[in-house]
C-alpha cells in the first residue's frame, strides 16, 4: 500500500511512540496536519507561538526523558522556532523538530515562506536533514530520533518540503539505524575506571561534582550509590539539581556564580574531582586561571569527548555514558571490599562544616515589611512538600528558585541553563504536564519573563492544564538590575519597565484564576488555596517581592570560586 | 603550530557547510581546505590545514568527529606523512621572458600545459614551499593569474585512512 509523505510521518511518530506533538499549522505543513486529523493515536497541542512548541517540546523531554516533538511550519514558522532550537541545544535536550519547506522545486527561489532552515539551524542542531525524496523520508525520521536520544542527546531537524509530503511511496519503517559515521561509545575505559576508583579511595579531599548528564543519563540512583560509598560531598550544577537529594547532608548546594559558599570552597580545594556530566562552565568554575591555580586530581566522565579538557584539563579523562561508568565504579568498589566511607575523611569534613556554618543563604522575612523572594521559594517548597515540578525563566527568580527549593528528585528542575533563555518557564511547564498528568507543576518567573511567552496561558486554557505560576514581580529585569547596581554604578539603563499589565487580571482574562499577594502574611494561604481549592484550574500568583533583592552569593564574572560576594556588606 | 588534518565524511550535501561552519562558529583557524570524493563515492575526504595549541589542536579533531556525517579523523602532521599542492600559473611570455620562464618551468620541473604568443600556463605539483618558492623566482610582474588547489595529504608507508 502506498502512503503519503504525511501520513508516513504520522506512521513514523506513531511507531517511535511519541503521544504528544507541539506545533502550529501552515502552508507547507498542511498535507501533515490533514493526516493527523485523520489520526487520534498522537495527540496534537497547537501553541499560540511556534517558539513555545519546542519549548513544550524540550520541557516534555526534561521531565519524561522521552523524546520531544515539534511541528513548524517553513519560513518564519522555522525562524520562530529557532530559539526553541537554540535552547534545547543549549542543554543537550533532545527533541524532534519537524519543518515543512516549500516545494522542492522552488527551493532557492525565494518562494513564499521560504528559509533555508536547514542553513539558519545548523549551528544550533545536532544534526539536520532536508528530505528531498519521499523514499528518504522514514529512514530519515528513524535516525533523527536516534540521533537526538543517543550518545550526547540533541535537537534534530527534519526539514520536509511540501512535495515530498505529498508524494506517495511505500512505507517501511527501520527497525534499527546503523550509521558508520555515528557510533557514540556507551562503555568507559575499563583501566582508566580502575585509576579513578584508586584515586577517589586515596583522595583525603574528595568531591563529586555532577552536571546535567547526569539527569540525561538518568544516572541519578549511580551518583547517589557511589556518594553513600564514598562518604564525599556532593555538589550539583543548575543543570544537575535533583540529581542528589538536597535534604542529604552531602549534598552541599550547587557551585558557580550564584552557589553555596561550602560548594565553592569544597570544589576549590578538593584534591580529587570526580566531575560527572559537567563542562567546568565558565558560571560554574569562573576563570579557569584561577581554578588551575590551586592542584587537584581531575577525573571527568561524559559522553562527549569534546567536553573533556575544553576549559580545564582532565587528569583522568573516561568518555563514556556516566550511568555505565558509575556502575562500574560501584562494581569495583565492591569488588575491592569497600563497603562504609573511611574515617580519613573526618578532618574535610570538618572544613566543610565550618564554611556551611556561614549559613550563606540564611535570610530574613520581616512580618510588615516587603515580601522576601527567598521566603516565597521557601514557602512554595514547604506548601508542595519539595514533590512539585518546578520550572522557571532567567534571572533572579531562577537563582533563588535553584537555592531555595530543595530537589530530592531528578527531572523535577527544568530550567534553560545553557542557553539563558527568557519564556521558557510556561512553555516548559506546559511540556512538564502533559509529560507528568498527576504532578504538581509551578512556574517560578518574573514579570519581564513572562511576557515573552504569556500568550501561552490561552494554550493552557485549551487544554486545562492546571499550572501554578508564581510571579516574583519585582518591577525590574532584576538580573540585570542586579549587575547595574553593583558592576555600573547604580545606572539602570533600561532595566525598568513601566507600565506593567495587572498580571491577575490578564491571567482571569484568559479564563484563569489570577491572584495579587502584596504582603508576607497572604503568602501562604494563597499557595495553598492554588493547591487545594483551585487544584483543577491554573493559578496566576502575581507576588510583589521586595525590588531591592540581589541574588547572594555571587562571583562577579571572570573571577574565581574563592572570590565570593556574600552579602550586600562584603562590597 | 602548522597542522594538516584529514577527514574522511559523509559524500552529503552540506557536510562542506558543517566543517566550515564550525571553523568559523569555533574561531578555529582555516589555511587550506581541500575536499573531493574518494574512490568509494560516497565518502568525501577532506584536507585542512590549521594552525593552534596542541589543546585548540585536539578540541579541532574532537569537535570534527563529533559532527554526525564524519566518519574517521587523523592529524597527518603527527607521522610522516605526504603533501602535495597543485598550483596553474599563466605568466606573460614575450621577448627575452619567453625563455627566462622556460629555464625556471625546466628548474622546477614544472610543465608549461597552455601555450599562446603571449602567454604560458604553467603547472606545478609539490608542497607548499616549493610553489611559494616558484612565485619568489619569478618576476612578479610577469604573473599575470595564479590558482592553487590547496593542499593533500597521506601518511607514509602502512598508515592508511579509510572508512
Ligand atoms: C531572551 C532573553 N533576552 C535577554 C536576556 C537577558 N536577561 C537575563 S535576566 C534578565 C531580566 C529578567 O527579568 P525578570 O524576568 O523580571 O526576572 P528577575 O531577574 O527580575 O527575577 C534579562 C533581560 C535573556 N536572558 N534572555
Ligand atoms: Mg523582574
């Protein structure tokens, strides 16, 4: 039987299981909008942006690990999905974008709506393939799919012009992909393991340092194991929260920029790293002068060998996926008899209490005065008992968001982190929902990154998706607001915003329940009534936060992890 | 330092496109790049010459293999290896410089493939130096185009690239 280029996309989606695609109709699109309307195995979101369908997209695949999916139509439908791209590039998520493109036969002619998709997103995919032929086009799915979810996951971009999902062709779907170019290594070096492990066992210093593959990995129970084992302290990127239980007591909070006090220290002065699924980022380990200036051992696990020695050389480079290589660490200590974690590490352990004693995100809520971001994250973590799915923008509120809830659980943090990308929270928690039906999902935004993709909320009345979005309307783009005050001399060019909308109202314009909270008090009797009484429904909680608030501590860019500013008095 | 990278890649369009690109996107360094199919068609390989540390060096091959389409990444510069360059060069040709050119086409052994009253087109094979060493010979007036092809290269003896 033969089908067409449409319906063996939608045969081909259906066979890789996908249950949800993000999109938004148009011209070149519409030969594989008409065969899923013929179809009700995979169910269609239409987004009010095509930006926010792959920002679902990615936010579906953070939090089930499965594969997202987006469908865009040519020209500026691709280009409004481009940050989109972007972003999931940005954080290794995979995702699957499909493109229409104008027919073949009027590709380079600068026909309506026509891009060169494939040209605008090849630095921002992992790979891209223009299907030119309807016979290509299931083989060619198959392997987008394989590529994003394997070896250092990905975007991948189909680009289908309008002929080919016209055409006809018999339809065959690989069981299997075999690529002589792509083989991405599963397995770590077994001697260079076994190095590690000696080197972790000798180490009077040790700390595990766990980045965003370890979530991708899906590693987090290895790391946990391998932790308990070793008695070291732990720290996680923004990338990696949740990947270690942050109400253990080896859990030490993330580093970098905005991260602990004992994590910086910790991860300074450690005589062995064992970096897993991290990059030393620049907003993570700052200047790699200043890092290098202190030795160590470094052992560092991922699945990319380009991120290895990138920014900070590796002692013991194992390219590998982290969830095989930390089982064989596991393996290996059992081997070797190396059950409880030694006594030799009491005395780091002393040092380590010593800085958490700083108490450096210790915080006051006075009971009149403005109301403390920090005690909003607080109270939303003590209201949703730490087991919400949080999802948040870029700024300040992402900062205290990763500070102050405390994730237990992997998949639970989706945030852009890479990328940086203002709108992703909505978007995200939308992708979060349908990906996980029974869990609580919040937004943690600000007022300047919810409007880069508030149209959503109509998105979200059309498929009754009962989010919670806690506004931390500080009136500023308060990040930058932030380095303004302390960087330029209190000159805030452009980071105020007037004429903000009564975010309450709009979110009851678009058939919602939105609430003002101006003071400390209201504070949780209104998070609790978005979970109890308006469980069903999405509450907009616009939250008027002190506009004074910085982010503390902070690494001013380009200095080192000792170089903290941990208060307003240290400056 | 001077290094000559071999790739061998997916015969696709746009794997061209992918290796510049992320030359540029990088800020690696690009001399030279050759690029043809090999003798099984579908696989192209391509000749790079770059310069870098040895820690830009080595983020230039993994960065190269990370791309889907690449199949195999070798630094010939890191073995004894061959390059080769070819270089058509048309020169004036008249009077007293008729002869002059023939003399240094003889010296270099190099061929003169195109003749007119006026002018000789000239081929010349070799490494890199050898064809700079040629244009340095020859009166610069007297170059009237010249056209390199880049540079090729294969390690010695066992040392093979293939798929
Ligand atoms: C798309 C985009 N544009 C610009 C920026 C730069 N930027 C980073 S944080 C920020 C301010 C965010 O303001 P808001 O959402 O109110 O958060 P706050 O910092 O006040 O909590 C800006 C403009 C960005 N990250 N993304
Ligand atoms: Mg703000």
């Amino acid at each position: 039987m033969l089908l067409t280029g449409a319906e063996i996309v939608v045969q081909c989606l259906q066979r890789e299981n996908v249950k949800y695609v993000f999109g938004y109709p148009g011209g070149a699109v519409l030969h594989i909008y008409d065969a899923f309307f013929q179809q009700d195995q995979i169910r269609h979101v239409l987004v009010r942006h095509e930006q926010a369908a792959v920002h679902a997209a990615d936010g579906y695949a953070r939090a089930s690990g499965e594969v997202g999916v987006a469908l865009v139509t040519s020209g500026p439908g691709a280009t409004n999905a481009v940050t989109g791209i972007a972003t999931a590039y940005g954080d290794s998520i995979p995702v699957v974008i499909l493109s229409g493109q104008v027919p073949t036969a009027m590709i380079g002619q600068d026909a309506f709506q026509e891009v060169d998709t494939v040209g605008i997103t090849r630095p921002c995919v992992k790979h891209n393939f223009l299907v030119k032929d309807v016979a290509e086009l299931a083989e060619t799915i198959k392997k987008a799919f394989h590529i994003a979810r394997t070896g250092r996951p990905g975007p991948v971009l189909v680009d289908i012009p309008k002929d080919v999902s016209a055409a006809k062709c018999a339809f065959h779907y690989p069981e299997t992909v075999s690529m002589r170019s792509y083989n991405p290594v599963v397995k770590g070096h077994q001697g260079q393991i076994r190095k590690a492990v000696k080197a972790l066992r000798e180490a009077k210093r040790p700390i595990l340092y766990a980045g965003g593959g370890v979530i991708l990995a899906d590693a987090a129970d290895e790391l946990t194991a391998l932790a308990r084992r070793l008695g070291a302290p732990v720290t996680t990127t923004l990338m990696a929260l949740g990947a270690y239980p942050a109400s253990d007591r080896q859990f030490l909070g993330m580093p970098g920029m905005h991260g602990t006090y004992e994590a910086n220290l910790a991860l300074h002065h450690a005589d062995v790293v064992l970096a897993v699924g991290a990059r030393f980022d620049d907003r993570v380990i700052g200047s790699p002068e200043h890092f290098a200036s202190e030795p160590r051992t470094i052992i560092h696990i991922d699945i990319d060998p380009s991120s290895i020695s990138k920014r900070v050389k590796a002692d013991l480079p194992i390219v590998g996926d982290v969830r095989h290589v930390l089982a064989d660490f596991l393996r290996i200590l059992d081997e070797e008899g190396l059950t409880a974690p030694r006594e030799t590490l009491a005395p780091w352990w002393e040092r380590i209490e010593q800085w958490r004693a700083r108490r450096c995100l210790a915080y006051e809520q006075p009971a009149d005065g403005p109301i403390k971001p920090q005690y909003v994250i607080d109270t939303l973590w003590k209201v949703t008992k730490g087991e919400a799915i949080v999802t948040s923008d870029v700024g300040q509120h992402q900062m205290w968001a990763a500070q102050y809830y405390r994730f237990d659980h992997p998949r639970r943090w989706l945030n852009s982190g890479g990328l940086g990308t203002m709108g992703v929270g909505l978007p995200y928690a939308m992708g979060a929902r349908f990906a996980r039906p029974d869990a609580p999902v919040v937004c943690v935004t600000g007022e300047a990154s919810i409007q880069m993709c508030i149209q959503e909320l109509s998105t979200c009345k059309q498929f009754r998706l009962p989010l919670k979005i806690v506004n931390l309307n500080n009136g500023y783009l308060g990040m930058v607001r932030q380095w303004q005050e302390l960087f330029h001399g209190g000159r805030y060019s452009e980071s105020y915003m007037d004429s903000l909308p009564d975010f309450a109202a709009l979110a009851r314009a678009y058939g919602h329940v939105g609430i003002r909270v101006d003071r400390p008090a209201d504070l949780q009797p209104a998070l609790e009534r978005a979970f109890t009484e308006h469980a069903n429904e999405l509450v907009f909680l616009d939250v008027r936060i002190d506009p004074r608030e910085n982010v503390y501590p902070m690494i001013q860019g380009g200095k080192g992890l000792t170089e903290m500013i941990l208060s307003a008095n240290d400056l | 330092m001077r290094h000559l990278i071999s790739v061998l890649i997916e015969n696709e369009s746009g794997a061209l496109s992918r290796v510049a690109g992320l030359f540029s996107a990088r800020g690696y360094n690009i001399e030279s790049l050759t690029v043809a199919p090999t003798e099984d068609p579908s696989l192209s390989r391509m000749t790079i010459i770059t310069s870098g540390s040895d820690e830009i060096i080595e983020q230039i091959t993994k960065q190269l293999n990370k791309l889907i389409e690449t199949v195999k990444v070798v630094d010939l510069s890191e073995a004894p290896h061959l390059e080769r360059e070819l270089m058509l060069l048309k020169v004036r040709a008249t009077g007293k410089d008729r002869e002059e050119m023939k003399r240094m086409t003889d010296i270099f052994r190099a061929r003169i493939v195109d003749v007119t009253d006026t002018t000789y087109v000239i081929e010349l094979t070799g490494n890199q130096g050898k064809l700079d060493a040629f244009i340095q010979a020859i009166d610069p007036a007297l170059i009237l185009e010249a056209v390199r092809s880049g540079v090729c290269g294969i390690g010695r003896g066992e040392r093979v690239l293939r798929a």
